[in-house]
C-alpha cells in the first residue's frame, strides 16, 4: 500500500511539472504550415505521465483482487477449504500466494495441460496442480504438474491439496522433484498470514 502512495506521489508532481510546461494552450497551426516539431522535454513528460496512470491503474487493480480477496477467505480455516469448488480453491490458492508475495496467473478452467495457476516469485516460474480433495492424492497429481511444467515452461512443479498425498505420489514427486502441499502447509501459511495481517 505504501508504494501506491508513493507512485500516486510521483505521479502527482511529474503532472504538475507537465502542466507548467502545457499551461497554456497553442493556437492550431494554419493550413499552410507545417506541424511544428513536439519538444523532447514534453514528450518525455507525457510519456512519465503515461506510464504512472498505467503503473497506477495495475497496483489499484491489484489492490481490488487482494482486497476482494481478503473479504472472502483471509479468515478462513483449513476445514472450511473443504466447502470450496475446485474454481474457488485455485483462486483461494492464487490469493494465498498473492500475499507472500508471488505473482498468480490462473489457467484456463479445460485444456489447463496440467497447470492450474503460474506463481512467480525472483524470476522463477511454478506450476502449480490444485486439488480441493477429501482423502489421498495420488500419482496422477504429481504426473499433471510435471506436465504443466513442461507446457508451461516453468521452472519446478508443485501439487497443493487440501487432502494428503499416497506413498506413490510422494516416490514420484521425490524423483521428479514436484514440491507436495498438504491440509498441514496450506494451514500454516493460512495462519502466517492471518498473523501478519493482524499485526499490519
């Protein structure tokens, strides 16, 4: 929150500065003249000021989702997981991720290729299989992350349940190097983040 104050800032002055050198209107050139040439001085402050509507335009878009977020599932419990479709888990997840400090991009509902969200965090890119589930995931998770990899270039693969995982699915993900999240992970990180937002 404290960077959008300050690009709004920023972008209050550059506005400023680009209002005294335009304050005062030209009168359009005669049909007989040619177009005068644009000072690089203004150009490059309308491009600042571009830039900083855009910057700002995507932080209060962020802002909104983790807002909305926050509303729906920043006081959920672990056990309430289980009430969520499959959609609504995946976007539970993204949230989750979003505040600690990954970027999240949900996949297309069919024809996901095994990926139903990318994080991104340090350059590093994760494929990431969700499974709202009751009871085991199995080696077939493990399989479709490792496929979302591969499609989606990433970097590593991750399976999150709000279920547990079988021996084989644990072997698999062991060799293949696929992260496993269970009921247990996803309820710590859950309480770090109820912990820092109530300390923020």
């Amino acid at each position: 929150m404290k960077d959008l104050f300050l690009i709004l800032f920023i972008a209050g002055i550059v506005w400023l500065v680009w209002r005294a050198f335009t304050g005062k209107p030209t009168p359009p050139p005669q049909a007989s003249e040619p177009m005068p040439k644009e000072d690089p001085q203004i150009r490059h402050l309308r491009n600042t000021m571009q830039f900083a509507k855009t910057q700002h335009e995507a932080l209060t878009k962020k802002q909104r989702e983790q807002d909305a977020w926050q509303q729906a599932y920043g006081h959920a419990k672990a056990s309430e997981l289980d009430q969520l479709s499959g959609t609504e888990f995946e976007e539970f997840i993204a949230g989750l991720f979003r505040a600690q400090g990954y970027a999240a991009e949900l996949t297309a509902v069919t024809g996901d290729y095994g990926a139903d969200l990318i994080l991104t965090k340090g350059g590093q890119r994760i494929s990431v299989q969700a499974k709202r589930h009751v009871g085991s995931v199995g080696v077939q998770a493990v399989q479709e992350a490792l496929s979302g990899q591969a499609y989606y270039q990433c970097d590593t693969a991750w399976v999150i349940t709000t279920g547990a995982f079988t021996t084989n699915a644990r072997a698999l993900a062991e060799k293949s190097g696929v992260k496993l999240i269970g009921r247990s992970d996803i309820g710590n990180l859950m309480a770090q983040h109820a912990a820092k937002t109530d300390n923020g």
